[in-house]
C-alpha cells in the first residue's frame, strides 16, 4: 500500500505544520529514512541551488532520532532512484511541466509501497482534477489519486498579481462543478495535509 501525504504548500510560512508534515513522511522509517527529493515541476537550472538549501534544513525539521539520508531526483534514473528510496518527495512549482515529466513514467506503480509527499503543484498532479492558483483554472490530473485538490486555499497566494486577489470561494464552486462531480474535493489551507493509503 503506498501512503500519500499531499501537502496544500506554503510550508516556509507554516514551520509547525511543517514539522508535522516531515514527521508523518518519516513515521515508522526508522533513524535513516531515504528521501528522494524531485523538482520536476521547478526550471532544471534551479534543481542544484533548491537542494543544496533544503538538504542542509531537512534535519532540523525532522524529529529528533531522525536522521534522514537526501537524494536529488534526476528523470534518467527516477525509477532506480525511487526504487533505493523509501520516501519520494515531490516539490511545487508549475502545473504544466511537473506533468510533462510524470507522464514519462509508469505512476504510481513506480513507487508502490513507497510514501509519496506532495506540495502544491505537486498535490494538484496526482488527484483527478484540481483549481490551479497560477492558471486560475481547473484542469485535470493525472488521476493517481479519486479526488479534487485546491492549493493555498484562503492564503493570500498571488496577491501582488495583476490579475487580483483569488477568489477562493468562486475558485471552490468552479472545482466543485468541474469534471466528476462526486470525487471528494481537498480545499487546504497552506501548510495542511491529507493523508491518503491506496
């Protein structure tokens, strides 16, 4: 059974619920749970940089005992790197290009057993249909998941944008009356999550 963790994002605002989040992904791993730390959906010249960052934070955040071994995801070795992993960890960014990466393999069964974290983007990609914040639309998923998911729910999200503030209200209606409409829908606030054993 593979345990989803889907993460609504904004983790850097939210620092309690983000050591709650690490410390589900790391439940019942034991002192070295491997990570595999996959920026898919972010630019390729970034990948080193956000690493690098996150490699030096990830066991501050962990609880205490924990002692977590850190992988940087790359899609010519995804499956083999996933397979030496016990938790993939896949970060936000942009709708379109996580899924362009994604679709190039066999998911979920590459990470079958596995827990799978999710953040944002991330979070939309697996569920069958979601309202994405950047687009301000709703779009499909890749159906990993039977369910509806809305990031940074309420947040002040694309706030300086151009466009104005989100509609969060109007955003969940739209969701809610896109596509299947009897799939439960997961509108997070920043920093939550949702557990999901499939």
């Amino acid at each position: 059974m593979t345990k989803y963790v889907l993460n609504s994002g904004g983790m850097k605002n939210n620092p309690k619920m983000s050591k709650k989040f690490f410390a589900e992904l790391v439940n019942g791993l034991g002192e070295k749970p491997r990570f595999l730390y996959c920026y898919f959906a972010q630019p390729r010249e970034d990948w080193e940089e956000s690493f690098s960052k996150e490699k030096e934070q990830l066991p501050k955040i962990v609880p205490e005992g924990v002692f977590p071994l850190i992988e940087l995801a790359f899609p010519t070795k995804f499956e083999k790197q996933i397979n030496d992993s016990d938790i993939v960890y896949i970060k936000g960014g942009d709708d379109h290009l996580l899924q362009y990466w994604l679709k190039k393999f066999d998911i979920p069964n590459i990470w079958k057993n596995k827990v799978v974290g999710t953040s944002s983007a991330s979070s939309h990609a697996l569920s069958t249909q979601f309202w994405t914040s950047d687009w301000r639309q709703c779009m499909e998923g890749l159906g990993v998941l039977p369910i509806k998911f809305l990031a940074h729910y309420k947040s002040a999200y694309g706030g300086k944008d151009t466009r104005g503030p989100i509609n969060w209200e109007k955003a969940l209606e739209e969701l809610k009356n896109f596509g299947e409409k009897d799939l439960p829908i997961y509108a997070l606030e920043e920093g939550h999550f949702k557990i999901i054993r499939i």
